[in-house]
C-alpha cells in the first residue's frame, strides 16, 4: 500500500459541535490535509458530500435531526458509485455502543473514539482511503 499524500486529499468535516470541528480540522491541517470543508449537521453533510465528492468524510455519528448512522446510510444507497463509495470515518464518543455496530453495518470506512489524535486520523484516514472499492 503507497502511501497517502494528505496535501492532496479534500476532506469534509460533519459535526454539530463547532468547537469539536475546529479540533478535527486543526488535526486535519497538522496532518498535511489542506483542503478541508465543514458541514454542521447530516443534511448538510448529504448535500455537500454529493457536491464536494470528499475524498473521505470524518462524521459525528450523535447528531439531530440527521444523525451520522443516517447520512452513511443514505450515501451508501446513492446511485452514483463515487458518492455511495466515499470513505466515511465514524467519530463517537462511545466505542461499544449499538451505534458502532450499525455504522459497521452501513459499511463505516472504520470509526474513531473521542478525543481523537492526530495519529488516530492519518491511521484512519490511510486505511479508509486505500480501501475504498474502485470508485
């Protein structure tokens, strides 16, 4: 597996809290990610997932009304393989949850637990990305 170059990667932040995306995209730049877009909710995140073709989505899975589960959910069953293929990184802050086991289900590129670190996101990133299916 080569190795990613994070500087090329466009990456969309879903979060309800904006204090917690303001870390994630702090994270996302000390990586070398720098093109970086946020949504504040997963009707945002539907929207700009379908616009932005992401290569990769970091998603709150606690959100309302549109929680992360439903936004994975919903782009997994688009028509358009390089939408419905968009690696989409869970972040929770309960590992063990019913939660964890249906993004598993809706096919989660892999999920992370808060507070998250700058390691935790290029692991997570590098294996989602070079596992996505053929777009």
């Amino acid at each position: 597996m080569a190795d990613i170059d994070f500087a090329k990667l466009k990456v969309l932040v879903v979060d309800d809290d904006q204090f917690y995306r303001g870390i994630l995209k702090r994270l996302l730049f000390q990586a070398g990610v720098r093109m970086i877009a946020e949504a504040e909710n997963g009707e945002a995140a539907i929207t700009s997932i379908t616009r932005l073709k992401p290569d990769a989505v970091l998603c709150d899975i606690e959100m309302e009304p549109v929680d992360g589960i439903e936004v994975l959910r919903r782009v997994r069953s688009v028509d358009i393989r390089q939408i419905a293929t968009t690696p989409i990184v869970m972040v929770t802050s309960h590992a063990t949850s019913d939660l964890v086991k249906q993004a598993i289900q809706y096919q989660a590129s892999g999920y992370l637990v808060k507070p998250v670190s700058l390691t935790d996101i290029q692991k997570r990133l590098t294996v989602a990305i070079q596992t996505r299916p053929d777009a």
